[in-house]
C-alpha cells in the first residue's frame, strides 16, 4: 500500500445555503464518500519518519484566533498531573497567572508550545512516572473522552478540522458576488512547499481508507460545526445518494461513472 500521486480528478456538488441564499457550498463528494479514517496509534507512521508516534503534532497546532486559544486553554484548565504528562511545565510562572501552553513561530503567529520536539498536548509513548495513568496521545482528545464531548470543544481548530479543509472564493455573475464556502481534503498539497517535507502523510494514502465508514458519516460533528447543521443535512443527502448509487452500481456490475477516491479503491483491492 502506498499513497496516491496527487491532482487527481474528483467529482464536486454545489448548493445553497439554506439559511443564506448568496452563500453556496460547494464540496468535494470524492473526499467526503471516501473511507479515510485516522489511524493514530494503528499504523499511522507519523509526518516524519525519525517521529513515527508523534502522528501530525510535532510541529504544535496553529491557533486560528483569540478564541482559538482561549478555549483550549480553558480546556487545559481541566486537565491533572495523572492524565498530562506536561501538567508541570505547563504551570504559570506567577500564581494565577495563565498556563504556559503558548509559543510563537518564526513569523510571530501564536501556536501550541513545544516541549521534547513536539506539542506540549501530546503525550509520548511510553512514559510513565508516579501516579500518571494517561495513554500515549493527544491529552486534549483524551479530555473529550473523559468529559463525554467531543474533541471540537477541547481541541485547536486545526486540529479537530484535519484532516478536512474549508476554504473560501468569490464569485461574480454579473452585478452579483455570491461567496463560495469549499470543504475538502486537505491533501498534502494544500500544505504549500511544508507538505513536501512530510515523510509520510495520510489523506491519499491506502493505509488510511480503511474506515467501516465514509468521511461525511464518521467526521460529522466537525462538519456540522464547519458548515452548519442545515447545510450539512443537504451535504448528507448528495452523499447518501452517491453512496446508494455506487452500491447499486456495484451490486448489478454497472459501469460507474462518478469518480471515486483511488487511495480507497486501491484499500479495497
């Protein structure tokens, strides 16, 4: 198994908001029918190859605002010595002062700190100390757990959003501007030129389309928080009928004329 050769063709579907008729979806059918899921801790090989349990946190997450940040830090505010394996160094300097889980990168944008070479969240495999009792992993997505919540309520938006991607585009027809919302892979290219310095990446890669469900099904809580419920209840239904249809399809030896993700056809062979 290896990973698809990027910039492949992919089927798209366009739709209106229902809540805003100016505003139109327009997402990737390909990537959301496929059956990508994470496999963290079951076969995922790490961003790089000297880090293999690291998964995609080496470098810490990106805030996306203010917010961003606050909320993960009041997350982090729940957190205890035995689930965290960097509860000290994430204690404030100053009594009541805020946790140090903060960094800034080269360009001065506020990101998750780095202890050891990877994000302060992450857990390694294979500590233990006295009273620790956590797992190896993201402490964040472990708190959810805990807690009964999903992870888009504890985690950096990035990284409950990976590996999906919403980006955004104008359009002009005529006089009017309609404003396009795009959700899609975020496949290695989307990284820019940091994507080519990945040792291994996830999305296109058969190891990963192994899910007992597709991608609009198993991520739709961050769906729904991406786009809505509304828009995502009108998403759902093209994917249930291009679900059905390919079903169908297969069962009665059709041709098949909608264009499936390859890193899950080849999973399948």
């Amino acid at each position: 198994m290896s990973e698809i050769k990027p910039g492949f063709a992919r089927d798209w579907v366009e739709f209106a908001d229902p809540n805003d008729e100016e505003e139109i979806f327009k997402c990737d059918l390909t990537w959301l029918t496929s059956f990508w899921t994470c496999i963290y801790g079951d076969g995922c090989q790490g961003v790089f190859k000297d880090r293999p349990n690291d998964g995609c946190c080496t470098e810490g997450a990106m805030y996306s605002d203010e917010d961003d940040e606050d909320r993960v830090r009041k997350a982090a505010e729940y957190l205890t010595p035995e689930m965290w394996q960097f509860y000290e160094e994430a204690r404030p300097k100053k009594p009541g002062g805020k946790l140090r889980i903060t960094d800034l990168d080269e360009d001065k944008e506020r990101k998750t700190r780095t202890v050891n070479n990877a994000c302060i969240f992450l857990n390694r495999k294979g500590h233990e100390a006295p009273g620790f009792t956590g797992s190896f992993g993201c402490v964040l997505h472990h708190l959810a757990q805990q807690r009964e919540i999903h992870f888009v309520d504890t985690k950096p938006d990035v990284c409950w959003q990976l590996p999906l991607r919403r980006s955004f585009e104008t359009r002009e027809v005529g006089e009017r501007e309609y404003s396009i919302t795009i959700i899609g892979e975020y496949e290695r290219l989307a990284w820019g030129d940091g994507g080519d310095d990945f040792d291994w990446y996830c999305t296109s890669n058969t190891d990963a389309h192994v899910g007992s469900e597709p991608v609009y099904i198993s991520n739709k809580a961050e769906l729904q928080q991406l786009m809505g419920k509304d828009a995502y209840a009108v998403l759902a239904q093209h994917c249930d009928k291009r679900i059905a249809g390919i079903k169908d399809a297969q069962a009665r030896s059709l041709p098949l004329f909608v264009i499936q993700h390859p890193a899950t056809i080849a999973a399948g062979k």
